[in-house]
C-alpha cells in the first residue's frame, strides 16, 4: 500500500513537471487537447471561474473558463463527486475541458400548469437532490433532477443569486423547472410588490404619528416611540388593524388617532410597512391549520410562528377581512389557518388568538 502511494505520488509529480516544462508556444496549440480525466470530490471555496477538487493523486486546483462544457454538471457544491476532463493553459493552470456528474432519475410527474418563479441565493444546505435558496422570506426548498433546465446559467455555486421556476410535483413537493442567473432574469421573484402607502377610509381626517413599536407594548395597549417620545394608544375592538396587526419590536408603524373620554388616545386605524397585492393564486382545496407563538421577527408582510414543530414562515397578503381590533405581540399563542400560494410560500387565510 506504501509503495502504490510513493508511485501514484511521483506520478503525479512527473505530470506537473512536464507541464511546467513545456514551452509557451506548445501550451497555447495543446489548450484544449485532453491530458487526463479525473474524479474527485468539489471542495468549499469552488466558484464559478476556479473549482478546487479533491482527488485520489491530492488537491487540484482548475480554471473554468467559457468553453468549458457544463452540460453533463451544472452545480458545483462542495461534497459532490464529479469527473472532469483537464487540458494545461500557457498560465500555468489546468483547465476542464468537461464535467460530468452522476445522473439523477425521477418517476414525478410535474403539474405544469401553475409555474412560479422565486429568486434566492444558492444556500450550502443545498443537497444531490434538494435546491436550497435564501430569499427574502426565508429558506426555501426545491427538489430537482436531471429534467431540470439549466440553459440560462453557466455553473451553479454558493451564495450566488438565482431565479428559479418552479412547479408542485405528484409527490407533493415544490420541483424546480429551470433556473438561470438572476442578473440575467431581472432578479425579482414572482408576485413582490413594492410597499405603498395606505390611509384607512376612516382616519382620512384623523390626526397621525408615525413611530416604532416599543417592547412595552401589549395585545391592548400599543407603546409608540415617536420623535415626541413615546406614547401609548388604546386598541379598541372597532380600530382597523387589516394593515398594522403585527406589532412587535421596532417594527414601524403609522397610527390614526383620536382622544376618549376616558382620557387616552384611542386608535382608530393602524398602518404598517406593507407590500402591495399581489397576483398569486391561493390553493383553497388544501388547507391547513397551525398553532403556535408569535416570533420577534414578524413583519407586517411575513408571519414568523414558533410551533412544535419548528420555525413556520407564514405571508400576510392574503388574510381574509375581519381583522379590527387585532394585534399581534411577541411570543402570543395564535391559530391561523394557511394554504399554499402558487408562488410555493404558505399564506395566512385567517388568524385567532389562543388566550
């Protein structure tokens, strides 16, 4: 076993010798020639112009370059076994030439009649069989396989933004179609909206402060921090909350208000940083019923729910009416009943407190 490797070593010594050795001229007519083929493991710090692989004869290091032929390995995560076909450059480096990667069969049937398109970072969760991307609702999770259209990128490496569109498949999970840079698709994600102002059509004539929730504040009482210091505003059952219910800590917050008799302010609508609507399709056939308690981080847009089974992202843009007199504070018990929109996330349909 001492000898193969002292052989394989001087091997693998003689080989980079003999490149070194060639002259400039020599490199540049043998570029594209193939001087090896190898298989190795994709290490961390592979991008999409230098991959680092790990092989049997030690670690290499090979250029990337526009000609490379990718079509046989698009993703490039560390972990992943692949073979590639190496050339020497006149810089010195080994080029590939083709990669290849282990094909991936899949029996799911894609209903392709209701397609999404999300854009994210590509996550290091990402596995063989499981896209992961950051997006600006979380972590989301697509299946893939070898059906999956890969036209519009290069390589697929870490914390480089993509769009992906996707579909749900008969095994129920959400399958990526095709994906392509997000530089080259525009970068946005189906269904996002720009926050737009909203005035209640009650408090049009209503006196107004904008401010920052407070850590005081409670599901009756909203603690404001305002430039005139913080102030306090009864919620009433009539007050309209449909977009200003989530209010935890510091999230910013418009309030419409009015003097009571009984010596406080009263609010009388409550605004927050809110997206517009948005066009996503809602599949009522199917829904479902969550309980658990509300996390800091909820926005008025997205919904963080602590339950028994993890951490839950719920969207906000499709909460049905009804919703006066209602808010949401830190670590209060709520029920909420959600299905899944056409864009892949979970929506809220309806909210109840658990007291």
């Amino acid at each position: 076993m001492k000898k193969h490797r002292i052989v394989q070593w001087c091997m693998t010594f003689c080989l980079a010798l003999c490149l070194l050795g060639l002259p400039a001229g020599r490199m540049d007519v043998q570029a594209a020639e193939i001087i090896a083929t190898v298989r190795g493991t994709v290490m961390k710090g592979t991008t999409s112009q230098l991959m680092y692989l790990d092989t049997s004869s030690g670690k290499m290091e090979v250029k990337i370059d526009s000609g490379t032929d990718t079509s046989g390995c698009k993703f490039l995560l560390p972990g992943k076994v692949i073979s590639v076909s190496l050339s020497h450059g006149s810089d010195g480096y080994l080029h590939a030439v083709k990669m290849t990667a282990d094909a991936q069969d899949s029996s799911v049937t894609i209903d392709t009649s209701s397609i999404s398109t999300v854009t994210g970072k590509l996550s290091d969760k990402t596995k063989n069989d499981v896209l992961c991307l950051d997006t600006q609702y979380g972590l989301m999770e697509l299946k893939y396989d070898n059906s999956l259209d890969m036209s519009g990128c290069t390589v697929m490496v870490l914390d480089q933004t993509y769009t992906v569109k996707c579909a749900r498949g008969s095994d129920a999970y959400m399958h990526a179609i095709s994906i392509s840079d997000a530089s080259s698709s525009g970068g946005s994600s189906s269904g996002s909206a720009s926050t737009t102002s909203y005035v209640p059509s009650n408090c049009s004539s209503s006196s107004s402060v904008t401010g920052k929730v407070s850590s005081d504040t409670t599901p009756d009482i909203l603690y404001l921090s305002t430039s005139d210091g913080v102030m306090q505003f009864k919620i009433d059952s009539d007050a309209d909350t449909s977009r200003g219910m989530v209010h935890t800590k510091d999230n910013k917050l418009t309030v419409y208000f009015y003097h009571g008799s009984d010596g406080y302010l009263h609010a009388k609508g409550i605004v927050g940083e809110k997206d517009g609507p948005s066009d996503v399709t809602i599949d009522s056939s199917s829904t479902s019923t969550v309980s658990g308690q509300v996390m800091k981080k909820s926005t008025e847009n997205i919904l963080y729910l602590d339950t028994r089974y993890g951490e839950m992202e719920l969207k906000l843009d499709k909460l049905e009416g009804g919703n006066t007199g209602r808010a949401l504070v830190r670590d209060m018990w709520v029920s909420v009943s959600c299905a899944r929109g056409s864009d892949a996330y979970m929506h809220a349909l309806s909210i109840s407190t658990l007291r």
